[in-house]
C-alpha cells in the first residue's frame, strides 16, 4: 500500500524533485512504523522463554488448551470434542493405526487422536496461521506421533500413495470448492472416515432464513465418479478478512445436500454408514456427524 502512495507522489512530481520527496516519503513512513513497533524490534519475545509467549505471538485462536497444560488461548474446549468421541466409539480401537486428519485447525482434535493411541497421524491443514497454531500446540502438548502439514489437502490425496485406517474431517467438507471430488480422494485413501459437516436444506434453512443470505442461488450438477451431485455455492461475505477466519481456500465453495452425501459415500464403497448426530436448526446452518467405513467381502 504504501509503494503505491510513494510511487504516485514520485510519478506527480517528477525528477530529481520527485525522486528526493518519495525517499524522504518512504524514511518517514519507515521511522513511524519502527516508532510504533518499539524501535523495530518488536519481532523479539522479551518476556521470560514461556509456552504462553507462542501463544500471545498467533492472534484468532479458537480452543482452549487442556487444563494441566497452564496456557491461556481459546474459549472452545475442542481437546474434549464430544464429535470426535463418538467418531472413535464409532470406529473401535485406534491404537496402532494410522490415521489420517484433515483440517487440524489447532491441533486439538489431533490431541485426542494422540491420546488414543494411533500409531501416526498425518494432519493436513492449508491456513498459515492455523497450521502455526497447530505447531505450537504440538510442543506444548507433546504430539510426538503427530506430522502438520501445510498445503491442500486435496492434493495431498491426489499425490500421496499412503493408506490410512481412519481418517478425520470434522468442520472440511462445507469449505471445500469439490466437496464432492474430495470425498471421492479420501475414499481412496481411508477405509473409514468421519465426517462432521454442514448441508444444504431448503427445508430447514429456507431463504427467508438469514442462515441463507452467504448463497448465491447458483447451483451446479457435478458427475462425481458416475453419479451426479448438486453443488450449492455459498460465499464468505468477508468473513475471511478476519485473523480468526478458518474456512477454505476460496470464497466461492459448495454445501452438497444431506441425502446426496450419503449415497455419494455409498457409491464410493463406504458399506457402513451411520448418521451420528444431526442438528437442522445449528446457528451455522444444518449439520451432521457421519461415520462411514468400507466393508471387505468375506
């Protein structure tokens, strides 16, 4: 922003004369940003070496730490994600699997994945910010079994030719631009999932609704490994803009309908599938928790 003004007061003034008002432009903005800063060192933690320090030096974060753990972030417990219990009730046992994550967020959910014994979990998460937080919540927690990545988990899926026993997308799938063909990669790569996301229901959310206003009323029909799959596009109204923000990668991405996520997971080889939870009147929109598993012919 400020290369523009400084350009702009060189290309009106012109010459020598131009060029001498930029660089005194730019000096001052330089010494009013140092003055604000602390004198430009305010890239240094001063305070005593502390968990708490790489806490404060990440601004948005959502959940809150384990109590014994002393750090102060959040206010959402999502180390204790009642979703995420039933999901590994659902699945039975995962000590010694492997499992993969997709969307740590903060790391909180890979928390209790750890706690339960998996054997490694690949978490995959593409916002910089929360990808930082999860790193941070790796050495205060101890995530010993756990690897962050940063970048798009679709086409990790795409490119990565490891299997997984259990994967988890909680809070992923409503925020994907191809909802569709990103279920379509995770039933490639995991025998099991759970899933908790958003849908789309006219019935329960109709326009009047102001949970309706971020949708476009556009709908596309996508072929999604033969079976054809409504797309309902949505927009973040700016909701991005904010240090918080934890969405997806696009303002314009797609809420697939209830029913069609389910027989989506069936058509590609999830044989077992239970609706978990389901709440149509959630202040975000209709939602529901769904495990679904692959089932070998004996």
């Amino acid at each position: 922003m400020f290369d523009d003004v400084i350009r702009g007061v060189r290309a009106r003034l012109g010459g020598s004369r131009g060029k001498a008002a930029a660089e005194q432009l730019n000096a001052s903005i330089i010494g009013a940003l140092q003055t604000e800063n602390g004198g430009g060192f305010s890239q240094y933690e001063m305070r005593h070496p502390a968990f708490q320090n790489a806490i404060d030096s990440l601004p948005g974060w959502t959940s809150s730490f384990p109590p014994d753990a002393g750090v102060s972030a959040g206010n959402i417990p999502l180390f204790a994600d009642g979703r995420i219990i039933a999901a590994l009730e659902a699945y039975g046992t995962i000590e010694g699997k492997r499992v993969l994550e997709i969307g740590p967020l903060e790391g909180m959910h890979t928390y209790m994945l750890s706690a339960h014994g998996a054997q490694s979990i690949d978490a995959i998460e593409a916002n910089k910010l929360c990808f930082l937080r999860c790193l941070v919540t790796k050495e205060i927690l101890k995530l010993d079994r756990a690897s962050f990545h940063l970048g798009d988990a679709q086409a990790w899926l795409s490119d990565q030719e490891a299997s997984y026993d259990f994967a988890l997308a909680s809070g992923v799938l409503y925020h994907m631009p191809d909802p569709g063909e990103f279920l379509r990669l995770l039933s490639l790569r995991a025998k099991s999932v759970f899933i908790w996301t958003h849908f789309f229901d006219e019935a329960a959310m109709p326009k009047s609704d102001v949970r309706y206003r971020p949708f476009s009323g556009n709908v596309e029909v996508r072929n999604i490994a033969g079976m054809d799959v409504r797309y309902h596009e949505r927009g973040y109204q700016l909701a991005n803009t904010n240090a918080s923000f934890c969405g997806g990668m696009k303002d314009r991405h797609y809420w697939l309908q209830r029913d069609e996520i389910l027989a989506l997971l069936s058509h590609l080889g999830y044989s077992e599938i239970t609706v978990l939870d389901e709440e149509p009147h959630h202040r975000g929109g209709p939602c529901f928790s769904v495990f679904a598993r692959q089932v070998s012919s004996p």
